[in-house]
C-alpha cells in the first residue's frame, strides 16, 4: 500500500475540547468520565445497581461539554434547520472545518474539487427522538436525521465533489472510515479525503443494552487489561483527520502528523455469537494490515488496542496479537487503550485512537493507559510478547510504527498501521498554493503580515482573542506565523490584517484590535469582490537623499526588483542609482539623477507589488513616471525604458539652468492671455480646474506672477534646476527624437490614462513621437486624472517614494475620487519593510488575494498549525426536555398550531441552563415602515416562520440564501404561505419566484405588483 498521510486533525472528547486539550489529557492520564448530564436522560429513572429489566447499572459515562451548541450562522443554516438536525451532523460540521483548517489550508479553497468525506458512525438516537412523532416530522427532520446525511452535509456546506458516505459497522466504524478513504486516494477517486467519527449519547438505551448483556461497567468506566476491569463505560466525542496521498501532501508543502502504512478490514462471520469477538478473525485482520503496509510483527513498537474493558474482549485481543507478537526477540509491543480516559466512544472510537496514535507518533511519546497500573494477571502479557503501558513510552528517533485496532459488535474488524512522518514531511518546505511551485528570486516585504477572515465583527473579535493567546504561548518565528495565517485563515467576507515585528507585537495586536472597536475596524475591511486597482506612479520633485533605503534594506523582495533596475540604468548613467540612495547622496536632486532615480524606485515598487499578485487595472504616470508605467504596461522592455530615461535626465541636465515653474491657483482658461504673450513660456501641468503650472524663463514668471498677485489669485514658486515641460526644453529634442526613434515604443498592454494626452490610450503606441513630445508638452493631469477615477477603481496605490498624487486626486472632488480607497508603499521618508506591509494588508482588506509566498523569504516559508476557528456557542438546539422513562422527548421547538409547522424558540440562553434555540439578532433592519406594509409584513412572517427566526431579525435587505440558509423545499414551503395570506394573488410557481428570491426586498416588491388586496 503507498502511504497517505494525516495532515490534518480536529476532535472533541470528553473533558478534552479540542486536540492540544485531548493530548494533554492523554499525557497525565486524564479523566473524561462523570455523572450522566441532566440534559441527556434522568439517570436517576434508568439506574439499577442490580441491572433490573429496562434499566442501566450505571450513572456515569463520558460526555462532551456543549453538544447543543451549533454556530448556524456560519454555516448559513437558519435556526429552524439547525433545531431539526442531528447533533452529530453540527459537531461534524464544525470539527471537519477545523481539521481542513489544521491541514494549512483554508477549506473554501476546497470548493469543487474531489475531496472525499468519509464518516463513521453507529447511532441514530436523534431520529429515534423526533421522526417517530408523525404528526411532527417535517421536511427538515428528513434531512436532518440518517447516517448518509452527516457525510453529505459536511459535502454540501464545504462545496466537495468527491465520494461522501457514512459508514455503520459499530465500533469499528470510523477506522472503517479510514480504511475506505485510503482506498479511495489510493485509487484516484480524490485527492484529499476527510474521514471522520462522531457519537452522542441522547437515551440510555445502549446502556441498558450493555448492562442487560452483562458487559456494563458499574462505575462506567473501561479499564483495559485491568485487574478492576468489570465492563463497558459509554462515550462519545467526534474527531476528524484530512488525509492526503503522501507524495501529495510533500508536494503541497503540508506539514505530516504520521503516515499510514497500512489497513485492512475483515469480518468474524459465524462465531460464537453475532457480538462475540473471534480471536482469529481479529489476527487475521491485523496480519493482513502487516502484510499490505509491508511491516513485520518485530518492527511495530506500539498498539492501540479496542481495549474495552470487557473480561472475555480484553482476552481475545490479547491472544490475537500474541499469536503475531509472542516471539518478539526485542522489546514487547507495548499497548493501552484510550477508552480507560474517555470511554468506549463506539462509532467514533476509531477516530479517538487514530488520533492518539498519531499524536503518539508526532510527540514522540505514546501515553500511559490509565488503570495500566494493576495488570490483569490472568491475560499474561508478558508471555504473548506483550506489555501494558505503565509510564509513557519515548519513541526513538527516526521511523516508528504504532498499530491500531477497533472491533465492531457486530464482528467487522478493522487495524491500521502508521508510522512517523519522514522528518522533511513533518517540517516540509511549502509550495506556493497558486501556482503549485515555490517561487524564483528573492522574497520578502521585511515585516509578516498576520491575516483572519470571519464571517462578522463577533466572530472576528473571538478568533482574535483565541489567535492571541495561541500566539504567546509559542516561541515560533512571527514570519511563519503569519505565512500559516494568509494560506489557511482566509476565505470569509470580514479581512483583517495586521503587519507585526515579533510574536509578542503580533499577540499585543490582535488583543487591541479585539477590544477597541475603532482600530477593529482600521484593520478590517469587507470585501464585495476583487478589487479594482489603479497604480499612479510620481513625478519630479518628490524624490529625496536615501529616497526607499530603508526598505530597501529590508525587504529582500524590493531590493531584487532595484538592483534590477539599477544593473539596467548603470551603463547609461556612469554610476550606481542603488549606490547613490544608499548613501543619501543630495546629487538625487540633479536631474540626471532624479530621473534615473525615480524610475529605479518606481519600477521596483511596481514590480514588487505585481510579484505580490497586484494586477493593475488601471495606470496613470505624472511626467516621468510614465516611464515606469510603460515598462509594467509592456510598452517596452527595462532596458530600452532605462536607456530612454538615462538619456532624458542628462540632456535636460547639459540645458541652461535658469527657467523656472510656478503653481498659480487659477484654472487654464484665466491664464491662456498670459501665457500667449510670453513665448518664452508654456503650461508646464494642469493638475486640476484650478491647479495649474505655468514653466519658462523665469523674468517672464515674475512678469506674470506680478499681474496675478495684482489680481488677488494666489501663485507658488516651485524650486526646480529646469523649467520642465517648457518651451525651454527644446534644444533637446533633436537628440532625444534621435534615441527615442531607435528604441521605439509599442502599444500598452494595460490601459494607461495618459498625462500626455489627457485620457485613455485607445491602441495607441507609445511612440519615439509620444515620448519626444512627453518632454515639452504640458502635464494633463487633471484630466487624465478624472477619467481614470470614472472608470471605476477601488484602490489607488501610489507608486514612488512618497504620496503626492493621490491628494492631487482628491482634490479634484470627483465621487469616485472619493470613494476610492489610497494606499502608499512608501509613505515617506521613513518607509520601509513594515509600510510596505501595511500597503499590501490594506489591499488584502480591500479583497486582494496576494502572493504571499512573495511577502516572506524562503527560510519564513514553514507551516504552523495554528489554533482552530473558534465557533460561536451562543445558539443552542436541543430536545426541550431530558430523555424520561415515561414520556417522549420533544424537540428544541415550538408547534405553530395555525401553520402546522415548527419554530424555534427564540429566547436567550439562560446562565447555566436551558435548551431552547438560543437566536440573537444578525440581520439588517430597514426600521419599522415595513410592518406598516400588509405584504411587506406578511412576507416577513412567512419568511421568519419558515426559517425559525423571530420576525424582527428578517427584513428587506436580508438575503434569503446567503442570510437566511433557505433551500429549494423551505422555498417550497414559503411560496405556500404567501399564497394562502395573500387574497388576490395570482397563483405562482416556484420556478416564478426562484429570479425574485435574492432578497425579501425583492419578493415584497414582486408580489406588491402582483397583488391589490391586503393580507386575508
């Protein structure tokens, strides 16, 4: 058998919420059992210490904490759905979410791919509970109940398109579980596999099973291969583990808890008894998994036995791995039993024994079996080559093989075999999840960049809080931390994003940020979409002494991209641009060197940004920063733009200094006259209707800045070497025309909203003529300015060493100007790596999906498991009242006699007690004009009794999918409601109302044009 690996795990058992809290449990031989709840069943009524007929000898057993609790709102199931489903199917929900979160990958990443699920599970005691009151069973009891459905709802909520079953041969249905997801990765059925196990006691009936086969524990607790052991004690819990084909899982870069070697499924067939145990069907069945895992008795170093505290189990397990193991010339095989810390889980005992094992096999220790310490003398261990585990056992390193058995009642056995991970699986270098491969050249922004998606504001605030105290209590690297957090915390519409230094500047955030609602909300954002991104790269006159040095020297992704550029621009510029920011240079200010420069720093921002996974859809350059632009809108190549750029500097530098520039705030059409007498003097820019720049010689400026200050309009000096954009500049030309010809220009692949032109390219060439006239035409700015922002864009990045463009864009009052959101790299002179981050987190909030492999260095790239999805445990959905010896339960709602139908109740949960549907309000509210409507009003009790909610949680912005959780037969259901309420009504179809359903809004709008009368 090829190996598959474990890579992912979730569970809940008794006294032990999650795998870090049942490890731990392991570890000091805890104790999960204790009294029955009051919630589940009077025990008082059913116990019988002599085990009378219909009774139990026990009042005991190992329960979970909070089975009632379900976050329905995550998962967009309304609260009359999630009172009618099975428990098992929420708590399997939940913890397959966590495990495929704990795999390194965020679970909406596997919407329609093959992934299969597999579960194991044994009772059914909710439809033994609500489906045998006819009366009341109702299209959500349907589904909510049957072991198919606990597979097929993990299917349909996370959009998986692989096999889906549930599987029942008792105990051992879960390792049964296992056993078929190995198949089907093995075959090629899928590629990740989900395989799972859940049991919740709700009636004592398999307890006074037990007790009337004499297989009860008094005290209700298993004792395996205990001198004390007198029985079976019941319990329950649900686990997960995401499985993948080994090779796959190295490839993927997905840390390996342990590999499964092996596993094989038999059955008793006619023994003693149909739930006897037969000692040769069990060797066999754990031979066959030495066989297909290629494994030989002498190398396995521990099991996991079924160990269920039963006199006559405990006997013929112990001979059937002595039949294998009595001949060891090593060490015995060590074994114990989990089921002495949290009982016999039965159709999720599997799982818990898996899961142990491969903690076992990660930790490098397998725990002591609790009740080991009085060995069964009778079973005689040591002669069957066997030891029970008294302390824990160190595993040496390098590879381990732990087995695992688990046997069904009905005589359908099951073994596994795994072994430790191979040490460059456990801590595996990741592959980039969008391109399938790591990526080439340096990376890094020089800060982390800590992410977290939640479904809203409470649920972001509670996964903070659980992230925090995770965070400080490990001494992992922030760097991976904050990788592990972009691949799998991602996928909901609520981003939040935090740059941090260090693990305990990260841990001090994500508490801030949960505790002050200001800052939550800076550093979150909701996204509708993609975003939508516009770079505007800057001109002359913002570059600076040490311009991007500090970031330079901290991000190794940006100091790629400038030594890129500067090995392009060095031939051309008779020295280093790098070398000149580094060392502060004021020379920056010499235009032969601003320009180089500028485009150094431009380029590498943008080429860094577009490594990240920013894909512009919008570019718009000042001047010289269309340089830049051209090269991101491959309009040439880096070295024909560094070449052109070089030569522009210089020639404009052998010019004559002494022209001048001058801001006048007074729109174009005030100052044409003005202009037009002075042929020593042209518009240099007009950045705004009344933001222009005026550029020549500079008596001429002083003539004319005379006659505006005589006119009351206020004028500014720029301080500049040249008179840029000027008639002044025409010397050059020649010589520029003569190189800009021989490099040429094509047509942008990206549309550029031209500064040369005022406007949109439409498929023109950016030319040797565009670029000889770029050098003396005016800047239009303005207006190419406010095309741009009508086209839409969400973000506008500034690309240059500090933000002056997008304020000239504010100030031209446009809505869309408005509306945009600006983000800076390079904020300013103190820019740097954290900034950088800061920029990209912006835009991940905004909905950017980056490249993150290219925000972290190769050494950062490690996977971390961190702590799990914290769900919601407001909700609660349960039987109204505890299983009694005389009366039927009845379910967590209440009948509406005039709809025959059933609601959930919508109070609060009360401190300490209570089992009602817990509901707060979530939905959005339009205020009360809507009940003044009859339809509106009608249509919002009908949606509200369907779903279960209370009337004042619906209203006409919610959406009936993606708020509601409505299906095709609640949509069934309310179309008959309204057609009922509603006289005058025509009679509709289903298929009438499905394009009318996005929202209540709509279908109060649709039925008012279909309808003149008021509610029946």
């Amino acid at each position: 058998m090829r190996p598959v690996a474990i890579v992912g795990i979730d569970c809940r058992f008794p006294g032990a919420p999650d795998a870090g809290a049942y490890w731990d449990m392991l570890m000091r031989s805890g104790d999960g059992v204790d009294k029955v709840p009051g919630q589940r069943w009077n025990a008082r009524e059913f116990h019988s210490p002599t085990g009378e007929d219909g009774h139990s000898n026990t009042t005991e057993g190992g329960f979970i904490s909070d089975p009632d609790a379900f976050d329905n709102e995550f998962f967009t199931v309304s609260p009359r759905e999630a009172a009618a489903m099975d428990p098992q199917q929420r708590l399997l929900l939940q913890c397959a979410w966590r495990a495929v979160e704990d795999s390194g990958v965020a679970p909406q990443r596997l919407a329609g791919t093959d992934t299969g699920v597999f579960v194991g599970i044994m009772g059914n005691e909710w439809a033994q509970l609500h489906m045998t009151d006819y009366a009341r069973v109702t299209a959500q009891l349907g589904s909510g109940n049957g072991y198919c459905m606990t597979a097929n709802r993990i299917s349909y909520h996370l959009d998986l398109k692989g096999p889906s079953l549930a599987v029942d041969t008792a105990c051992s249905s879960s390792l049964v579980a296992v056993h078929l997801a190995c198949n089907a990765l093995l075959a090629g059925e899928c590629d990740t596999a989900i395989a799972a196990g859940v049991n919740v006691a709700l009636t004592p009936a398999l307890g006074i099973f037990y007790t009337q086969a004499g297989l009860s524990s008094p005290d209700g607790r298993c004792k395996p291969f205990s001198a004390d052991a007198d029985g079976i004690g019941r319990g329950e819990g649900v686990g997960a583990v995401v499985l993948r084909r080994l090779e796959d899982a190295i490839a993927d870069g997905q840390p390996v808890y342990a590999v499964i070697r092996g596993t094989a499924v038999n059955q008793d067939g006619r023994s003693n008894g149909i739930t006897a145990p037969n000692r040769w069907s069990q060797q066999e069945v754990v031979s066959a998994a030495y066989r297909r895992a290629g494994v030989e008795p002498s190398e396995v170093a521990f099991t996991e036995a079924h160990g269920t505290g039963t006199v006559l189990g405990d006997m013929i397990e112990v001979k059937a791995l002595g039949h294998l193991h009595s001949g060891r010339s090593g060490r015995p095989l060590a074994i114990g039993s989990v089921k002495g810390n949290i009982g016999h889980t039965e159709g999720a005992a599997g799982i818990a024994g898996l899961i142990k094992v491969a903690l076992s096999l990660h930790h490098k220790v397998v725990p002591a079996s609790r009740f080991a310490a009085k060995e069964n003398p009778a079973l005689k261990l040591a002669q069957q080559g066997l030891r029970l585990l008294k302390a824990p056992l160190r595993l040496r390193s390098g590879p381990t093989i732990g087995g695992l058995s688990s046997f069904g009642m009905g005589g359908t056995n099951a073994h596994a075999l795994l072994e430790s991970a191979p040490a460059h699986a456990a801590r595996p270098q990741a592959a980039d999840p969008e391109s399938g491969q790591t990526g080439s050249g340096a990376a890094g922004l020089g800060t982390g960049v800590f992410t977290l998606t939640a479904p809203s504001v409470e649920a972001l605030r509670r996964n903070l809080l659980v992230q925090a105290d995770a965070v400080q209590r490990r001494r992992t690297p922030v760097g991976p931390l904050c990788w592990s957090s972009n691949r799998a915390k991602t996928g909901h519409r609520l981003r939040f994003a935090l740059p941090a230094a260090d693990t305990g500047e990260l841990a001090a955030g994500l508490r801030e940020a949960a505790a002050d609602d200001d800052l939550l909300a800076r550093l979150s954002g909701q996204s509708t979409g993609k975003p939508r991104v516009a770079l505007l790269f800057t001109g002359q006159g913002s570059q600076y002494p040490a311009m991007t040095a500090r970031l330079y020297q901290q991000s190794p992704l940006y100091r790629r991209f400038l030594d890129e550029a500067d090995t392009a621009l060095a031939p051309h510029t008779g020295g280093s641009v790098r070398d000149l920011l580094l060392s502060g240079d004021k020379a920056v200010h010499r235009t032969g060197w601003t320009q180089p420069a500028l485009f150094a720093v431009e380029y590498a921002l943008a080429a860094s940004l577009t490594e990240l996974g920013v894909r512009p859809a919008l570019l718009l350059g000042h001047s010289v920063g269309e340089y830049a632009a051209a090269v991101l809108a491959e309009v040439f190549p880096l070295e024909h733009a560094a070449r052109l750029i070089a030569a522009r500097g210089a020639l404009m530098e052998e010019l004559p200094e002494g022209g001048g520039m001058l801001a006048v705030r007074a729109p174009l059409t005030e100052l044409t006259e003005l202009v037009d007498a002075e042929p020593l003097v042209g518009v240099g820019a007009v950045n705004g209707p009344q933001a222009t720049v005026l550029s020549g010689d500079v008596a001429a400026l002083e003539r004319i800045e005379d006659e505006l200050g005589g006119r009351g309009v206020r004028t500014r000096r720029l301080e500049v070497s040249h008179a840029f954009h000027s008639p002044l500049m025409t010397p050059m030309l020649d010589r520029f025309a003569a190189l800009a010809d021989e490099l040429g220009g094509g047509v942008p692949q990206l549309p550029v909203y031209s500064t040369l032109r005022g406007r949109l390219l439409e498929a023109e060439p950016m030319d040797a003529k565009y670029w000889t006239e770029h050098i003396s035409a005016p800047v239009l700015f303005g207006d190419a300015m406010t095309r741009l922002l009508e086209a839409g864009p969400t973000h506008l990045v500034e690309v240059g060493p500090r933000p002056v463009l997008t304020g000239m864009a504010r100030a031209l009052g446009t809505v869309a100007g408005e509306s945009a959101h600006t983000v800076a790299p390079v904020p300013g002179e103190d820019g740097d790596g954290r900034a950088f981050a800061e920029a990209v987190a912006e835009l991940f909030r905004g909905g950017l999906d980056p490249r993150w492999d290219q925000a972290y260095p190769e050494e950062e790239r490690v996977p971390q498991r961190l702590a799990p999805y914290a769900f919601s445990d407001t909700h609660r959905f349960w039987t109204r009242n505890p299983v009694r010896a005389t009366a039927s339960a009845d379910l967590g709602v209440v009948s509406d006699d005039t709809a025959h139908t059933v609601r959930p109740y919508p109070q609060k949960q009360p401190a300490g007690g209570g089992h009602g549907a817990v509901r707060t309000a979530v939905l959005p509210s339009t205020g009360a004009d809507q009940a003044a409507d009859p339809v509106a009003r009608t249509v919002i009790e009908a949606v509200a009794e369907v779903g279960g909610y209370a009337p004042d949680e619906v209203s006409a912005l919610s959406l009936l999918y993606e708020d509601l959780g409505f299906d095709s037969v609640m949509v069934m259901e309310l179309k008959d409601r309204i057609q009922e309420r509603l006289s005058g009504l025509e009679e509709m179809s289903v298929q009438d109302l499905l394009p009318r359903l996005s929202s209540v809004g709509d279908l109060v709008g649709y039925l008012q044009d279909r309808t003149d009368s008021a509610v029946a």
